[in-house]
C-alpha cells in the first residue's frame, strides 16, 4: 500500500502540493466468485473454464489485440487471441481450483488542505 500512500507523503508530488493529505486507506480483497463457487458446488470443468475465459475476456481482449502488431489484420489479430483464449480455457478446465482472478479495492478518504 506504500505505493499509493507515496504521493501523500512526498512533499515534491504534484498530489502533496495541491494540498490533498491522505486521511484513511483501507484495501479489501474481494474473492473470485467464480473460483469461490467452483471450489464449493464442482461441477463440469469445461463449463466452468468458459465462464471464467468469458469472464477475464471482458477486460482483457482490447489489451491483448491492440498489443499485436498493426502489420497483422484484424482477422489475424482474432485468431491469434481467439487460440491465446482456447489454452486459458483448456488449461482452466485441466485444474479449475487453481484459477481465479480476485478484485483488490482500496478506499482512501482524502481531504484538500486550504
């Protein structure tokens, strides 16, 4: 959590020199409910690979397609994240109780000195 105290605490930050001072901070970690159910109710592997590759596909295709070469077309952008995704799936449903992506959240309470 010192990375997020830093710019509080450094009197050189722009954050210090605006005259924001770092009241409170607390980091919740919050389970993957996915993880969280499969560990619980089991069920069909496959099943479970897909709703999690779903799951980490919502956030994360933009990344991996705008980090291929623009030299590649779209199409071949596609497949070479679509077969990136199959193995995440795959070695997902191989050993489920290992996967899981868990939310890390910090709260501060900031006050803006005078």
């Amino acid at each position: 959590m010192d990375e997020y105290r830093k710019p509080f605490e450094c009197k050189n930050s722009p954050v210090y020199q605006a005259g924001l001072r770092l009241i409170s901070m607390e980091k919740h970690v919050i389970p993957c409910p996915l993880k969280k159910k499969w560990l619980k109710e089991k069920g069909d592997p496959m099943a479970h690979a897909k709703r999690f590759v779903c799951s980490l596909r919502a956030w994360s295709n933009g990344t991996f397609m705008s980090g291929l070469s623009n030299c590649r077309s779209s199409e071949e952008k596609s497949n070479i994240v679509d077969e990136l995704y199959r193995r995440v799936e795959n070695e997902v449903a191989q050993h489920p109780e290992y996967y899981g992506i868990d939310r890390v959240q910090v709260y501060m309470v900031i006050e803006k000195q005078r």
